[in-house]
C-alpha cells in the first residue's frame, strides 16, 4: 500500500452503499480533544496562511470520528470541526507530535486533529472514462498535483437560519447529514467539472480512505456515472463552474488504465492521496451501476 494512504473501510466487492444504507451518529464525545499548549499555535498558522492566501476563509466542517459496518448499514461517527483548525492540526507541522501525544493519552492519535471529512467521486462517463482535474496553484493543498471532483460537505448546508459560526451539534439533524453527504459530491462535481446534476447517477460510497500527507484526515470516496461522454464534458469544463479556479486543465482515463494505475509509476507519483484513495477503492469495489 501506498505509504501516503490507508483504507480504513471499503465497501464490499461489487456492493453498493447508497444514501438509504448509511446513518450518522452525532456526538461531542466525537469532536476534537483541545491541547492547551497548541491552542494558539492554531490561531498563528491561520494568521500566518491568510496572510499567504488571503481567499481562504474559515468554516464548519464535520469530524470524522470512526465508521461502524453492521448488518449492512454504515453508521458514520461524527463531530463539529473547522476549517482553521484544520490547517493548524492536521497539516501542522507538529501534526506527528500531536498524533503522539493523542496516543498517549487518549489510546487515539488523532484525537487533538481537526479530522474534516472530505469526499471525493471517481466520476465515470459514458464511454468508459474516468475525469481527474490538475489542482491549481491557488489551492491550499496538493497545488499542482492530479485530483478527483471532490471537497467537503458542509454543515451550514443543513441548518437553516443558524449562522455559519454559531452551528452547534444541537442543530444537526442525522438523515440531513446524510443527506449532505450524498448531495455534496454532486455539487462538488458540477462546480469543479461543470457538468448539469441530471447527467449524475445517484452517488455509490465506495469507502473511506485516510490521506497521511494530512496526518490521516479521513475522504468518503463514492462512484458516480455521467450520461455525458468524455469530449461533452471537456467541453462543459472548458466553459468553467462556480470552482473552476480549482484547477487548471481536465484529464481523461480508461477505466482499464485506471485499474492499472497503481503499477504505473510515473502516473501514480503525480495522484495526490485523495485520488489515490478513490482510485484505490475504486478498484478494490468495482461497483456495477447503471
């Protein structure tokens, strides 16, 4: 395995997790522990990054705790997180001494990380490949580097009325939260690809992968099919989305490139870990959607 991911779960061979098989159990008990010591370590590494970029802003994210499969229903254990501490806790660069430390004290080592859950879709057109994007330099991680459509489901997205800032557990509802998770890798590809959501089939999860470039933040990776071809959505992302300054050009695969990809050395090297992950559990899955 890839030293620069680890799966946590898949979904079984040819299985299909769908947005009725998966709950979420929403717990303090799930959020970030707080290290007094580092605490305003976090507030100076965001000063310091929005002073570099300052288009990056902060804001609500759902923590990836732990996943639980039983009798075919995932639960999804989650927290409250942010997008600052984010940055100040998993791409910290004490980020191995907190995962030491969390160890230490907790038996956990990502307990004092942020642990935003990302998703990220390894969208499928029809004729039979897969879209990757080239990051732009202006993002905040893996700049430059090959991704797949993907980002964050956002919490602010299932509370109405509630100011970003002020969301609290109280005001998450489960099936909403689902709900935002399986809608969320829909918008993210048609505001990165630039493709209409009636062309998506409804999301498959494929499973859970850990980026250890972030120190293992957790991405839900799913499976989407496009009635698009591959030149049609060429021709919608040359027209640009909301997100189009995410990245600079779009690439096309074979689905059997993509299952040899791993082998290819000069192809993988140039994957950042959440592709990797998707591309991984991709080919572990092989999911049959029509």
């Amino acid at each position: 395995m890839d030293p620069d991911i680890s799966i946590m779960f898949q979904c079984p061979f040819m299985g299909e997790l769908t947005q009725d098989k998966v709950q979420v159990e929403i717990s303090p008990t799930y959020n970030r522990r707080v290290l007094r010591g580092h605490e305003q370590k976090i507030e100076d590494i965001w000063q310091q990054r929005r002073q570099e970029k300052p288009w990056l802003f902060d804001g609500a994210k759902f923590r990836f705790h732990s996943a639980k499969l039983e009798n075919g229903t995932l639960t999804l254990r989650l927290g409250l997180t942010c997008y600052k501490d984010y940055l100040g806790t998993n791409w910290s660069a004490e980020a191995t001494l907190l995962q030491q430390q969390g160890l230490a004290d907790f038996d956990d080592s990502q307990a004092y990380l942020a642990e935003p859950l990302g998703v990220g879709a390894m969208l499928h057109t029809a004729d039979n490949c897969f879209v990757f994007l080239r990051r732009s330099d202006q993002v905040a991680e893996a700049a430059g580097q090959v991704d797949i459509p993907g980002g964050h489901p956002e919490p602010k997205a299932t509370v109405k009325d509630v100011p970003e800032e002020s969301i609290q557990l109280e005001h998450l509802v489960g099936v909403l939260v689902v709900q935002e998770l399986f809608s969320s890798i829909l918008g993210e590809i048609r505001d990165e690809v630039n493709v209409p959501l009636e062309s998506l089939s409804r999301p498959v999860l494929l499973g859970i992968a850990r980026n250890n470039k972030s120190a293992g933040r957790a991405s839900a990776e799913f499976y989407v099919r496009c009635k698009l071809t591959s030149e049609e959505v060429r021709q919608r992302y040359l027209i640009g989305g909301p997100e189009a300054q995410e990245s600079t050009n779009i690439i096309f695969m074979k689905r059997e490139d993509v299952l040899m990809l791993e082998e290819n050395a000069n192809g993988w090297r140039e994957l950042c870990p959440s592709a990797k992950g998707g591309v991984k559990l991709y080919s572990l899955v092989c999911p049959q959607l029509d």
